[in-house]
C-alpha cells in the first residue's frame, strides 16, 4: 500500500480532465475547506454511496497514566467520523479480493475485510475487542 497526496490526486484528475493542474488543485483544497466548514458547523455530510462524515463528542472520563498510573481527566472532546458507503465499500472489497486472488490464496491481504462499520478489520474472529471510536 501507498500514500497518495492531495498533490498527486489533483494532478491524475487535471490530466485526466485536460485541465490545468493549478486549477484542478485550487478546486480540490476549495472542495476540502468546504467539507471543513460545514463540519466545524456541526453540520453532517452526506454523499450517496461513497459515505457520510459527521461530528461526534466524547464525553469527558478519567484516565490512567501508563507510566506514573496517576488518574488523570480527560476533556470533552469532538471528533469527525466517517461511515463509508454502499458502493465504496462494495468496489474497495473488490478490489482487496481481485489482489488476494492474484496473489494466492495464503495472502495475509486476503482476511483484510471491510466490517460492517465501514473500518477495515479482520474478517475472521478475533479475541481483540473492536476499537471505541
């Protein structure tokens, strides 16, 4: 797996647009200050089958220092969340198939699944409780 940068993104979407990149990449920070926006808004964002990014709040808790084990408070606290769509889903598993596929079947990729969470895991059991968002 790849990182790929916002730089990168633009300039595949400026050629393959025919676009100039200064352009494409002006439209993509602009598009990605709007999302900014309307979250700090509180506002959910909906997009049909790709997912929805929303603002939650963590209540405030008592937490313990690892190190010290001194109990320590922890803030109330927002944090964005992102709930992938139908189809997002359904093409980013057909994708992690069609490579374990290639791949051979003894692939560790081939147990990488997309839960019903839309957060990648593992699809067999695990003794490892899910992680609290």
């Amino acid at each position: 797996m790849q990182t790929i940068t916002k730089k990168q993104l633009s300039d595949r979407v400026a050629d393959r647009l025919g676009q100039k990149r200064v352009l494409v990449k002006q439209i993509v920070q602009k598009f990605l200050d709007e999302l900014i926006d309307e979250l700090t808004r509180g506002n959910r964002l909906e997009f049909r089958d790709f997912g929805v990014f929303e603002t939650k709040r963590r209540k405030s808790r008592t937490a313990q220092n690892p190190r010290t084990l001194e109990r320590v408070s922890v803030p109330i606290k927002w944090t964005v969340k992102f709930k992938v769509g139908r189809l997002m889903k359904a093409r980013v598993q057909a994708a992690i198939d069609a490579q374990a596929a290639a791949e051979g079947s003894g692939s560790s990729s081939s147990n990488l699944r997309i839960a019903a969470d839309g957060q990648p895991g593992n699809s067999g059991n695990s003794a490892a409780p899910p992680s609290q968002a």
